[in-house]
C-alpha cells in the first residue's frame, strides 16, 4: 500500500500536523476511492494504529483507503483547557484531504468513520454532527461516558464532569434522540467490551429495541478486552467493522468456534449480535 | 552519519511522541545538540527548512529535535510535562539505546523563538546538563512587548504554560519562567554554560533579544556571546545563524559555502 506522511499547518491548533494516509495498491487507477478516517485511542497517534494492528492489511483486503490524524490526548474535542481538536478534525483534516487527496472519494456513501476509545467518542460525535458525510461510523470501546475519565484529564478536557455531559457531548441522549424520530444516521457498528459497563446499565443501552426497529441500522458485538494488549481488541473490531462495511470482498473476522455453543442450538451467530444469540452467549475471540 | 526517525511512547508526557535524530558517526564520543522548534512547528521542521543535516555531518555532531507542541518546552501547568521529558526520559532512552553522551561537555541545546526561550530557560535551570546554550530570535518572551497583560493567549502559553489568568496574568518576577529570575538563581559556584545568541535586526523580537542580551552580558561569571544581523524572523536567519553558532561552539575558521541568500 502507498504509505503518505503528510505534514501541513493545523490553523486550530496552531501547530504542524501529522496526517498518514494509506491508499490501496489494488485500487492504483480509482480516482473515487472509499476511505476510512481511523482515530486513535488516548495517548497514541495515527502510527499506532499501522504499528499495532493489521489495518493496512486489512485496508489493503478489502480496497480501502485509510485517513489516520494524530489527536493526542484531546479527546477529539476543543477542549476547555488544551487545543481545539474537534474543529482539527472536522475542518482542517476535511480541508487538507480535499485539497491534497483528490482520489479519496467525495461520495458520502464511499466516506466512513472510526475508532478506538477516545476515538470512538470521537467517531460517534463527528458523525451525529455530520450524518450526511458518512455512509457508516464505528466505535470500538468508545469513551462515551466522559465521567470514567481521570478527573484532572475531565477537568482539562471538559472543565468539569457535570460540563462533559453538555448537550454536544452526550452522546447516549443524542442518539436516543435521533434514533426515535426520522433522522438519517449512518449505520452504526459498536464494538463493546466484555467488561464493559455499558452492559450491566439497560437504560444507557442506546443499541435497544427502539433502534432495531427505527429503521436505522445499529449493530452491536462484544469481544474480550484484556487490558494488558488493548490493541488486540482494536485489531479485532476492526476487521469485524470493515466486514460489515465491505461484505463482498475477503472476510477478515473469524466467528467464534462452534465448539463452544450448545449441540441444540441453531441460530447462524456469525452476525454476532448478542441478540441474536439465544444462550446470551458472548462473542469469544 | 545517518538519521532516525523516532516515534516513542513517553510515560511521562503520557503520549505518543516524535523525535527526529542525526547521529555522528560516533554518537558517545561527538557533541550533542538538543535543538528547539518554535511555536507553530514540530520536530520534523529543522530538518525540513534548514540544511542542519549538512551542518551537523561538516561539524561531527548528533542532533536530536524533538516535537514539543506549544509547551514552552516546560513542564506545563495544564498540559504535559515536557520539561521533565527532555531532561530526564528522553536523554534516558537516547544514551541506552542510541549511545547518545550524558556527559555536560558534549551536550549543547538551542532553539529559535519559542525554542530559543526554551534553550535558555532549560540550560539555564540545568547548567550541570550543558556547556553551551545557542538562542536564536529570541529572549525572555515574559518581557517582549507582544505579551501584555489582557492581551489574547493564541498559543496557550498564558493560560495552559504558565497557568495564570489571561487577563491578570502574573508575568514578572516568576521563579520559574522569567529568565532573570532564572539567571540571578544560578549558582556562582557552579561550572556555567556559555551563551551563544543572534537575533536579525528586522525581527519583531529584536527589543526582546537585546533586553536579554544586556542580562546575560551584566551576569558576573556568564560566558556571553551576542550578535545581531540583517534578517528577520525567519528561516533564511536561522539556516545561516544555526551554522553561526556551530562555528562560535567550535571556535575554529571552518567556513561553509554560503548557499542560503537573504
């Protein structure tokens, strides 16, 4: 795959910028590429991404052009002591691939967006603020609740916990929102963890029934989270979300080994929605 | 020689960092240069805008550039401690893995603007660290005149550096990011860097430059060295005062075929 390093001036955050953009070699003489904006947990940046999973293999599998920022600790939002990074995101990184990368598809339907923890947020907000840019949007262990930060990180971030569930920023109440009335959402794909608290609190549940039968698509899976290798999660939910997004080219994820399902069961859980699963059984990886 | 490209995870900035490096060809016994960014660039802009590459193989030396945002290369009071970074993780990882000297007399550190505070606040407030200090562009930024109490805060280092109140900002007087404040602390007893610093005199902080030069020269027992020339703020001014301050460090007649025009 062509791996670009591209360095220019962020006017919001006032500093030179890392953007890495990985275009597939499959797809040399597409000028209407499909692409994926791929953000990074906390305390990493764009290179981690290419260093500590296979996403340019799996890029380059499924004929995806990838658009990776460097946020640093921002959260992806112009913070209330630190830098604007939302407004890097969502004007400056948009600028410099529509100025420089003229392959990269600007289709909304070819456009999609994803992450890992804080990126996850990230991914989720730009697309409720953006919904008709993106065809599909991703959040794997997304911080979506700002209040499990470290507190001196929420105050530097948001000014405070009761400030980091202002109306642009919560996004369970924005979702449950845009889910009960007739607003075009992107499809959502949620990759959870096991332990995730997310699971135990049914009212924080936005993936509920109202949403399946809205009409909008949400798709949930859980996988395991061992926190001494993050990124092992990461990798997984990213072959899982680039499967669901592009079905017609070579399956990525591996479903879980029948071995572990009861004899009588008949339900196809390679979809691994934990609906779907009548035992409640989770996803293993 | 050659050069690196360094990307690490620092527990103490607690983030993903970038670090470009050019290696003598012996690092552990050739000089070391810490060399600074100014505001609005990153570690990859030296090597980008000026020739230091070609510089450092003519002279022999390392040099090691790294990214610091918009931190004043301090400790922050809100945002990251980069101070602590590059004092102590950074020269940590660079001696053990890279070879890279520790001790005073091989390392040297300067900047430009930002940086070039940054070079003298940092060599200053560890003189047992460096023999040489290069500023370039620069001086104590707490006295330049575009740094007002009530003014606006761009880049940060009012409100997230220093953690005062943009409008009734304590400048003045504090211990750790008023440069005299650093220099009248400075032990007597100890062995001190010698300053190098250079400032064009159609730069917007040649006020600043020479208000700090006239400290730096009054102090007793501080090798100083002042120069000023055409030029401005720019990277025409720091191409040739780089090289400058690598001929003042190594005190020969080396001359280099000028190749950047003004």
């Amino acid at each position: 795959m062509a791996n670009i390093i591209f360095h220019s001036l962020s006017p919001a955050l006032h500093t030179q910028r890392r953007l890495r953009v990985i275009l597939p070699d499959s797809r040399r003489n597409d000028t209407n590429l499909p692409w994926l904006l791929l953000l990074h947990g906390a305390g990493a940046d764009g290179s981690r991404w290419l260093r500590m999973t296979r996403a340019e293999y799996y890029a380059e599998a499924k004929g995806i052009a990838l658009v990776l920022p460097d946020g640093d600790n921002g959260y992806y939002t112009d913070m209330r002591h630190g830098y604007k990074y939302y407004t890097y995101l969502s004007e400056d990184v948009e600028a410099d691939v529509l100025r420089n990368f003229p392959s990269l598809s600007r289709d909304p339907q070819r456009r999609y967006v994803a992450g890992f923890e804080i990126g996850g947020f990230g991914a989720l907000k730009y697309a409720l603020d953006f919904p008709d840019h993106f065809r599909a949007a991703g959040s794997f262990a997304g911080g979506l609740d700002p209040q499990s930060l470290d507190p001196d990180y929420c105050v530097l971030t948001f000014g405070s916990y009761k400030q980091a569930w202002q109306a642009e920023n919560d996004l369970f109440n924005r979702l449950r929102t845009a889910l009960t009335d007739d607003t075009r959402l992107p499809d959502l794909y949620i990759s959870r963890r096991e332990q995730d608290y997310l699971y135990t609190v049914p009212d924080r549940d936005f993936a509920s029934d109202n949403a399946m039968t809205s009409g909008h698509t949400i798709k949930v899976s859980r996988f395991d989270f061992n926190s001494a290798d993050p990124w092992s999660f990461a990798d997984r939910s990213l072959a899982w979300f680039l499967d669901r997004i592009c079905p017609d080219r070579a399956q990525l994820f591996t479903p879980p080994a029948a071995a572990d399902c009861p004899d009588d069961c008949h339900t196809d859980c390679s979809d691994d929605s934990l609906a779907d699963c009548p035992t409640g059984k989770p996803t293993k990886e | 020689m050659s050069y690196l490209q360094l990307s690490l995870y620092s527990e103490t900035l607690r983030l993903e960092t970038n670090v470009q490096v050019i290696l003598a060809a012996d690092p552990a016994a050739s000089p070391c240069l810490l060399l600074l960014h100014g505001a609005s660039d990153n570690d990859t802009i030296w090597a980008r805008w000026t020739s230091i590459e070609r510089y450092a193989n003519r002279y022999g030396i390392s040099v090691v550039m790294p990214g610091a945002h918009l931190s004043a290369f301090a400790d922050m009071r809100r945002g990251p401690a980069y101070e602590t970074f590059l004092m102590r993780e950074l020269p940590e990882f660079l001696h053990r893995h890279l070879g890279l000297p520790t001790a005073r007399e091989l390392n040297l550190i300067a900047g430009l603007s930002m940086g070039g505070y940054g070079a003298l606040r940092l060599g200053l407030r560890h003189p047992e660290r460096f023999s040489a200090i290069g500023c370039f562009s620069s001086g104590n930024l707490l006295v330049a005149t575009g740094f007002i109490p009530g003014t606006s805060d761009p880049y940060g280092w009012i409100s997230l550096v220093m953690g005062e109140d943009i409008n009734n900002p304590a400048l003045a007087g504090n211990p750790d990011f008023d440069l005299f404040e650093i220099l009248a602390a400075l032990h007597a007893d100890a062995p001190l860097p010698r300053v190098y610093m250079a400032c064009g005199r159609d730069d917007f902080l040649l006020n600043c430059s020479r208000m700090t030069a006239e400290r730096l020269a009054a102090h007793p027992a501080l090798p100083f060295y002042y120069e000023e020339s055409h030029g401005a703020h720019d990277w025409n001014f720091w191409d040739r005062y780089v090289k400058h301050f690598l001929d003042w460090y190594t005190d020969t007649e080396k001359t280099l075929t000028e190749t950047t025009t003004d």
